[in-house]
C-alpha cells in the first residue's frame, strides 16, 4: 500500500491555504488523519510527492511538495530538487538554494489552488 496521490493533494492543498510549511512527520499525521493509514515520515513520501510534482508540472502548476520540509534543516530534503520540470536540480551554492525553494514556496502559496487535483 502506498499514499494515494489526491489524498496527499488534499493535505498540501490546504497547507497552502494555511501558508505554512509543514514536515514530513506532519503530513504522516495529517494524512492518517484524513485517511486512517499511517505513513512514516522517514522514506514513505519522496515517490508520491514526485509524482503529485509531475502531475501539477503538466497542468503548469508549481511543486506543491516544497512544503514538506525536514524538521531539523527545515528545508525540503534531497529528493525534492529536480524531481519534477517545476522543480530546478539542487543548487550547489546554500544562498541560491533557499532563494530557489523561497521562489518555489511563495509560488505555492499565491496559487489558487483547484479543489480537485488537476
């Protein structure tokens, strides 16, 4: 069993409204709480957010997964960077990191969202 892509939309879908990056750890409880299964937040997330990227990328929509930070380097993690055509490769330089995830983030947050994932 693995986290179903709209359920997973739903949840980010209203952290952006909330406007708030949340963690890992944060979306397996939200999650569990919308759906009843339990998630760990530690490997269970990085192919579903990618493939919610790639499905948003091919309705010209930003990468909502830049939401889901790491609790201790509150960031995205890794995996995040070029997972998706709306997700650039990490930037190797920690200034043009954070600017590019900061890009990503107020994206994410200015868009109106659609109810439905697209």
């Amino acid at each position: 069993m693995k986290p179903e892509i709209d359920d997973v939309y739903a949840v980010l879908r209203q952290w952006a409204m909330d406007k708030k990056p949340q963690t890992y750890g944060d979306l397996s409880r939200d999650y569990q709480a919308r759906t009843g299964h339990w998630f760990e937040p530690h490997g269970s997330w990085d192919v579903p957010l990618g493939d919610l990227n790639n499905r948003l990328a091919s309705s010209g929509l930003p990468a909502l997964s830049a939401l889901v930070i790491l609790q201790v380097e509150n960031e995205p993690g890794g995996r995040f960077w070029g997972c998706a055509p709306n997700v650039p490769h990490r930037p190797k330089n920690d200034l043009q990191r954070i600017t590019e995830w900061d890009r990503i983030v107020k994206a994410v947050i200015a868009q109106n969202w659609p109810h439905v994932l697209p």
